[in-house]
C-alpha cells in the first residue's frame, strides 16, 4: 500500500550529525604560529621543510608547556593557554632557527 499523501514517494530521510565542540585551545595555537611563521619570511624561503619541521616542534613544546600552566590552580584555563603559548612559541622557534643557521662546530 502507498501513502496518498506522498504518492508513493519517500520522505526524505534527516541524518543528523553531532559536531564535536571547537577547540579553542587548537584555535589559539593556530593563529600564533601563523603569526610567528609570518615574522620568518626569509627562513621559510630558504629552507622550506626544516621551517615547517621546527615550527611543529616549537609549537609541541609551547602547547606542553601552556597547558602545563594552565592547569595551575591558579590559572584562567585558555586564558593562560593563550598567554603562556604566545610568549613561548616565539622564543622556541627563534632559538631553533638560530640553532640551525650556526656553524657545526657550536
């Protein structure tokens, strides 16, 4: 037997999708690095896989660091994230940089 509302066609069927949360923390450390690789033009031309290769690990210590501050009982969570993320990456990845651009015998 068929519905005479629909003709014996089929409703359409809904699919619902849960959306997983945004992460701000993931956003934070996004658009620092961005901000930090932009303060680099002249590293990224020259050596394009070790840049990207010391930013990743630059930031994988500042996210550790960060987050180690944030769970202070003292801390604002994110807040702190950001605030500790943004002073560290700059200065890890700059150090990395200097360390890659020095001589061998250092």
């Amino acid at each position: 037997m068929t519905d005479r509302a629909t003709h014996g066609q089929r409703k359409p069927t809904t699919t619902t999708t849960t959306a997983t949360p945004a992460d701000p923390r993931r956003a934070i450390a996004s658009l620092i690095s961005a901000a930090v690789a932009g303060m680099h033009p002249a590293a990224r031309a020259a050596k394009p896989e070790w840049f990207d290769h010391l930013l990743r690990k630059a930031e994988t210590k500042a996210a550790k660091i960060a987050t180690q501050a944030a769970l202070s009982p003292y801390a604002c969570g994110d807040a702190t994230f950001a605030e500790v993320f943004a002073k560290t990456l700059p200065t890890l990845f700059t150090e990395a940089l200097e360390r890659l651009d020095a001589p061998a015998g250092d």
